[in-house]
C-alpha cells in the first residue's frame, strides 16, 4: 500500500472509481430511516436511496445479522451505512483508536453483507491536535478492509476536529489523497457541519471538492442554529439558519446522491425530499 503523490484535486488519476460507477447513471434522492423495516419507510417517501445504522450509533457494539439482509441486497436503492458516532480514529488513547479501528471494520464487514454502496464515518478529532490525528489516518487504512467505499464526512464542531474546518480538511487529505490501498475511499459533505462550522456557504462545497477531488455524498440537512456555533442540530430543509437559495445552490452544484438526514414525520420528510428534488430541476 502506498500514499504516494496526488493530483491537483487530490485524487491518482489513475484509479477507477467502483463507487462513482455505481451511482453514474442516477442522482438518487433518499433520506436516513430507521433500523427497523428502511424499504418500507423509504418506499413510504418515495425515496430513490436510503441511509442507515447497522448497530447502535452511541456504541462499539457490532452490528448483528440482518433479518432483512435478503431483501437490502435484492433492492433497487442505494443503501448507505452510516458509522456509529463514537468512532474516532484521530485519538491518541490507544484503546479509543483501536476501538474505533475494530468498530469500523466491523460496520464495513455488515454494509458488505447488505450489499450497500457506502460507508459513511467522521474524521475524527484528536485532543493533542489537528496534526498528530490526521497522522494517524494513513495506519486505519493500512489496516481497514472493506468491499464497500468508504466516505469521510465533514464535522460540525469539537476542539481538534479534523474534518470541521476545510483548512484542516486539507490537512487531512494532503496525508491520504495518495493513498492507493484495496478500500475505495471518498468524501461526504454535510451542508449543516458545514455551516455549524462556520464555513462560508455555498462556497465551502466548490472548496471541499477542490480539496478532496469530488463530492461523492451530500447531506443535505438545514441547522437549527446560527452559523459557527459548532452545533450538530439539523432541521428541515428551508426551515432552519441556512439559507434556502445556498441549500439549493450546493444540492444543484454536488453532482451527487443526495441524503436527507432530518427530523420530523414522513410529510415532513417528504416535503425535504421534494425540496431537493426542485433544486435539481433548476
């Protein structure tokens, strides 16, 4: 495995990408459903791709088989695996990391199962700083095997972050862009993290991109809260601090799928999702 150099948008040109193959010929739409029964709710939204836990995201515990397993592999949609939360590869506690290592390859072995297009996990943060957890990335990759992409997901706030800032998103991808190992490795960028963390918008999609080379995930998500608070409280599209005209401008621009992860009923939820679908008409 080697991280050897990059190109100007951060990525080999030389490596074939399994997952933008994948989700080539459509840009689905969905939202992030429960664990219990994701086709039914997502067919209930009419939804063209879905997101969801495989284990509970406040734990390392590893996700169990799935009854529907059958029926998730089987399915036309796009099904996305969202990493617990607590997975921190960045730390310099030992037992944090290698928690976080197992937890990963863990979640990555259960997306396989199900056949799902990606998994989506939090750079991470680092309490003896940015620089020393972005070092320690290039080692989870060394060691991480998965058949399914996996996505780095820009966060909303936390001392240290690596994925807050695109400075330190830069960092980050300055330390793996090289990296030409077995596990497809992209980017998802979260428009509310984005404003939490006080990025200008919708510019900070077009610099996210420059960085990491492609959007390969968007989560499209409204904050309840004003900008550079670091708070992670999302609301419905249209309703929250954000303003609409960026959302669409950044739902328009992505050239991605697009995943609603926002609170509320399915008409809530389905009126997000019919949001994002007007901004892809424009």
């Amino acid at each position: 495995m080697e991280f050897g150099p990059t190109t100007a948008t951060g990525r080999r040109p030389e490596r074939v990408s399994t997952y933008a193959r994948r989700v080539a010929a459509a840009q689905p739409i969905g939202a992030h459903v429960s664990r219990e029964q994701p086709l039914a709710v997502a067919a209930e939204l009419e939804a063209g791709c879905l997101q969801l836990f495989l284990s509970d995201p406040q734990s390392f515990a590893k996700p169990a088989e799935r009854e529907d397993a059958d029926d998730l592999r089987a399915s036309d949609l796009d099904v996305y695996v969202h990493a617990p939360y607590l997975i921190n590869v960045c730390s310099p506690r030992n037992n944090v990391r290698h928690g976080s290592r197992k937890i990963l390859q863990q979640t990555c072995e259960a997306a396989a199962a199900i056949d799902a297009a990606a998994v989506i996990v939090h750079a991470g943060h680092a309490e003896d700083g940015i620089e020393a957890g972005v070092a320690r990335w290039p080692r989870t990759l060394e060691l991480l095997e998965s058949e399914v992409a996996v996505l780095i997901e820009n966060t909303a706030g936390g001392e240290n972050a690596v994925g807050r800032r695109l400075d330190a998103l830069a960092l980050l991808w300055g330390a793996i862009g090289g990296y030409d190992g077995p596990v497809e490795l992209g980017f998802c960028f979260d428009t509310c993290h984005a404003h939490a963390a006080g990025e200008p918008l919708p510019e900070a999609l077009d610099r996210a991109r420059e960085i990491t080379g492609a959007i390969d995930l968007l989560h499209a998500n409204d904050s309840r809260d004003p900008a550079g608070t670091g708070a992670d409280r999302h609301a419905n599209l249209g309703a929250g601090e954000i303003d609409p005209e960026a959302l669409r401008a950044m739902i328009g621009a992505a050239g991605a799928p697009v995943v609603c992860e926002t609170p509320g009923s399915a008409a809530e939820m389905r009126a997000d999702l019919d949001f994002v679908r007007g901004a892809l008409r424009r």
